[in-house]
C-alpha cells in the first residue's frame, strides 16, 4: 500500500469513497467488505478546481493541513514548469485553477 496518495478533483467523489476517504484519514483504516485494514499513509495531495460547497465536504476539507489556489497555469507558464525536472530533483507542482 501506499504511503503517499493523490487524488485529482477530490470534493467530486461520492458519498461512498468519501467516507472511505475520511476513515483513511483519521484512523489509518481501509474497510474492504469485512477486512478491516491498516493504511500506512503518510501524506494525501488532494487537487480540485473548485472548492466544496456542501457541508458534507466540510470534514474532508478541514483535513487538509495546507491549502493553495492559484491563478491557471500560462502556455508560458508550462514550459518553465518542464524546466523544473531534472537528473537531481523532482518537483511536484499542486494547482487549483481560479475560474475568472
């Protein structure tokens, strides 16, 4: 199992997965059927291009230690971020797009 997760558009999950989400989250668990097991996660990277706006959303968004908008990624903006990759380093970019 994973000890680093990402999940794109996040707050768009169903009622199901976020309850699984949520019980991941705060006691490390994974129900499957009548398995009870244990999650050794670490961090979770959540992305969406909206914010939630139901209160059913609210518990998983307070999870979320560190939170970051940012404007939409340029043409321009895209290159550079290839830039970033290279032999030594990785870089991981996290963006959620303003809608303007």
């Amino acid at each position: 199992m994973a000890q680093v997760a990402f999940i794109d558009e996040i707050f768009k999950a169903n009622s199901a997965i976020l309850n699984t989400l949520l019980t991941i989250l705060n006691e490390r668990l994974f129900d499957n059927g009548n398995v009870r097991s244990k999650v050794p996660l670490v961090t979770l990277v959540g992305a969406s291009n909206e914010l939630p706006e139901s209160e059913e959303l609210d518990a998983l968004y307070d999870r979320f230690l560190l939170r970051k908008e940012v404007r939409q990624v340029t043409a321009a903006g895209v290159g550079r971020g290839c830039l970033l990759r290279g032999p030594q380093r990785t870089r991981v970019l996290l963006w959620r797009t303003l809608s303007r």
